[in-house]
C-alpha cells in the first residue's frame, strides 16, 4: 500500500510539472496533454494493476509489466531523438550566430568618440 502512496504522488509531482512547464513551443498543448494522460495512465496502473495484464493479453503481449516495459523503451527511443535533433538544429543556431557576429566584427567596430578610452582600456592623457 506504501509503493502505491508513492507511486500515485510521484505521478501527480510529475502532472503539476508537465502544467507549470512555461517553455515556447509550437506544440505545448499536445505535450501537456500527452503528458497528463501518462499521468492518468500511470495511477490507473498502479490503483488497478490487473487491467494493464488484461490490456496486454488483448494485444498480444504475455504480462502487464511487459507491455508497461516496452512502451517505456519505446518513449525513451522517442524521446532521445528528439532530444539530439533538437540539440542539433540549437549548434546550427549558435553556428549561424557565431559567422554572423564574426562577419560584423570584421566590417569594422564601431567606434564610440565619446568615450576617452584607448583600445587597449587606459585612459588618453588630457
């Protein structure tokens, strides 16, 4: 009964995080959805686990614990991926970034007269 208490209140810390995520993005909705019906999905797991047997034997899969196993595999392949493309296309940012302040500082700085600094940050003598 302990392991439920827990698992039930690990499942719902993980729901008001899915819903305080402030993050940009174009499918913020379809990912607070999907992450409160694994939410939904989990303690339903824990409060019936027999059904998750059921559930399996009715797609061809021997146990509950194995179909619970392979969907883990399955989101964490998922996610993975899209965690190093999204990793990928942020280095192509930052690379593109990079060439456009570089190509800027070799047009030339720009020179600010009302400072009276030297390039090298002593001051001119008056």
């Amino acid at each position: 009964m302990i392991i439920k208490i827990l698992l039930i209140t690990g499942a719902l810390g993980f729901g008001v995080l899915v819903l305080r995520d402030r993050g940009a993005g174009h499918h913020l909705l379809l990912r607070r959805l999907a992450g409160l019906t694994v939410v939904v999905l989990g303690i339903i797991a824990v409060l019936w686990p027999l059904l998750t047997t059921r559930v399996a034997n009715a797609i061809g899969v021997g146990r509950g614990t194995d179909l619970v196993l392979y969907v883990l595999v399955m989101v964490f392949i998922y996610s993975a991926v899209a965690t190093s493309q999204r990793i990928h296309r942020l280095e192509r940012t930052v690379t593109m970034l990079v060439r456009e302040l570089a190509l800027r500082d070799t047009a030339g700085p720009v020179r600010d007269d009302s400072a009276d600094v030297r390039p090298n940050g002593e001051e001119r003598a008056s």
